[in-house]
C-alpha cells in the first residue's frame, strides 16, 4: 500500500537528512559485515550498534532497523559488497512510527518526532485499519511515499473443478487455455519505441541525455509492473470466476535456456516473466485460487489431439501442425492447453529462489 507524504519544508528537509543518514549506517555496517564475515542480526548488532547510535546520531530503533536491513540483504548473496544508495528506502516500525487517523502519520526522524499529512485514496483508505508488518520510507522523483505492507485476508481455496493453462510467451506476454491472448502487440510497439529512444539518447552521450536515459529506465520498469499487474489480475479473476485452478510453467532459466530467434532476443530476455508469475500466485492466494506449477519440457511439441511429440510439430513462433495427425493451432494456445493437462500431477507452486550477484561485484540497493 502506497501513501503519499505531504511535509511542508522544513518537514521534508528533516526526511531527507534522515534517509541520507540511515543509508550512510547502513553502508558502514555493510562494510564491517563483509570484511569480518559477521552476516547474522545478533552478531552484527554487537559489532556496530554503539557506532551508529554515536557517530550516526541514529535512534536506538534506527540503528537496529539499519542492522536488519543490511543483514537481511546478505540471507542471498554473501560474495559480494552490498551498498546502498542516498535515496535506498528506510525501514519503519510500530516503535517509530504511527498512522494519526487517515490524514496524518507521525514519524521519527533525526530531529525527533514529526506529524505529517498524508495523501490517501479510497484502496489505501480501505486497508489503512488492518495489520502493518513493515513500513518503509521512499523517495521517489523527489516525493516522499510510505509503502506499508499489510497483512491482506487470505480466503480459503476453493477446490477447483477444472485448471486454466497459462503459456507466457515471446509474441504474447501471456496466452491462456480458453485461447486468450494478453498484451502482445501493444507492449511490443512501446518497447520498440523505447528501444529507438535509448539508442538515440546513448549515441548522444550528454550529460542530458544521460539524465533522460535514468529516467526512461524508470518509465520502462513502471510500464513492465503495471501490465504484469493488469495480466495477473485477469488471469486470476477468470479462475476465480469459472472455479479453476491455474498452471503455469516453471521458469527457472527461462532467461538462458529458451532458444528464440537473434529478431526476438532483446523482447524475449527484457519482459520479466517471474515478475508476472509473483503477481498471479499472490493475487492468487488472496482470490483463493490454487497455482501448480508445471514442466515445460515438449508442451509446444505435443499434439493436444493425438499426443504425438516432435520438434517439427512447431512449424514457426505461431503456428503448430502436427505431423502424425494433421492437427493445427497457434503454437502458444497449445502451449496452454499441454499445461493445463499437466497440472493434476504437480504439487501447489513455491516460492522462486532468488539469485545472488557475481564473484567480487558490489550490489547496490535503491
């Protein structure tokens, strides 16, 4: 949940000294973590906590906020040099801050506490009463944002009396089993025309043009989220509504191992297909829809009519024509449908793992 901050100016330089303090503890913590090999929250605390608190002028919340922070960041990747950037969100709690009714929070800064008008809409007003895990503080295009994460109602998964077979692919970002095709051909015009920009923009080589190009990347990112929200939200109402389960393929490698033609690489690697997979199994489990997760392996080969499996089954990107029985489709319809006849036998979809960085690199967290 997304809350907009309304500080007047003094409130909004108190922020951002704030946040630029918290990032710098959090840079130095880093720094002692990885040099001494001390990963885990209790020992770092012990190692750090009295530093923060006196050369960083942080809360004794702040501090221990900070620790968690960089601890948690070393749970995946322990090779590399975590760092944060100025501007990396800051983490709240219940102990440092506290929501004053719908139009106000109060939030502890290095000048102490400050109360601080909010913006909310009727989504963010509606949930604004439940549980709030965590809080963080972010600073986006010079607006400062609270994003809280709250604890949403799960309901009770409904058994399902059939599966809808979800194929994501490189022409369509998604295509289900009743044959619905989402979001082919709008996202590929746009990414085209974002391609033709940057190129314009990095064979400029400005200063100019380098600020422009940070801040297309954003617009790329945002368009990404924002159509793989609009995707999931679909996919899962259909399931929902027609009291089905969803499959999807495992994705794991899909980046690296799915051979595509050198026309389709840049849309095939840049879209972020896990991205749409997290974004249907959380929606998914709010709705109570189940999501299994299935192989991938032949689904475009195998003839849905006859079951023969052949790598000449799939004439092109688009089409599928069997050659034993002379069945013919779209090629990521068939796709859906081999996935749809998976599913029964594939246990309920887990968490994908996350991957950590390379040997000797340093991270940077924003």
């Amino acid at each position: 949940m997304m809350v907009k901050l309304t500080p007047d100016p003094e409130q909004y330089q108190s922020l951002l000294e704030t946040l630029e303090r918290f990032n710098e503890a959090c840079n130095h913590a880093s720094n002692i973590a990885f040099n001494t090999g001390t990963f885990g929250q209790y020992y770092l605390h012990h190692a750090v906590y009295g530093y923060l608190r006196e050369h960083f002028g942080l809360s004794a919340q702040m501090a221990i906020r900070a620790i968690a922070k960089v601890s948690e960041s070393y749970k995946t990747d322990r090779k590399a040099l975590h760092l944060f950037k100025p501007h990396s969100a800051m983490v709240y709690d219940q102990r440092i801050l506290a929501w004053k009714g719908l139009d106000k929070v109060s939030l502890l800064t290095l000048d102490g506490r400050q109360i601080i008008p909010i913006r909310i809409g009727a989504y963010q007003e509606a949930r604004i009463d439940r549980n709030v895990r965590q809080t963080d503080l972010i600073l986006r295009r010079g607006i400062f944002y609270l994003a809280a994460v709250i604890d949403a109602p799960e309901s009770t998964p409904d058994d399902p009396t059939g599966t809808l077979g979800v194929d994501l692919g490189v022409i369509n970002l998604a295509v289900d089993s009743d044959g619905e095709f989402y979001s082919g051909e709008a996202v590929d015009n746009i990414r085209e025309k974002m391609d033709t920009l940057k190129a314009d923009l990095q064979s400029c080589g400005t200063k100019s043009a380098k600020r422009h190009l940070k801040k297309l990347k954003g617009r790329e990112s945002r368009f990404r989220h924002s159509t793989n929200h609009i995707v999931s939200k679909r996919l899962v109402a259909k399931a929902k509504d027609t009291h089905r389960q969803i499959a999807l393929e495992e994705l794991k490698g899909i980046g690296d191992s799915t051979v595509v033609r050198h026309s389709q690489r840049r849309r095939h690697k840049s879209w972020a297909f896990n991205q749409l997979r997290q974004f249907v199994t959380y929606k998914a489990k709010i709705a109570g829809v189940l999501v299994q997760l299935v192989d991938p392996r032949n689904t475009s080969r195998t003839c849905p009519e006859c079951g023969f499996v052949s790598k000449s089954n799939r004439k092109s990107q688009s089409l599928f024509s069997c050659q034993q029985c002379g069945f013919a489709s779209n090629a990521d319809l068939v796709g859906a449908t081999n996935i749809s006849r998976k599913a029964p036998v594939n246990e309920p979809i887990v968490s994908p793992a996350l991957v950590g960085a390379g040997q000797g690199q340093a991270v940077c967290f924003s």
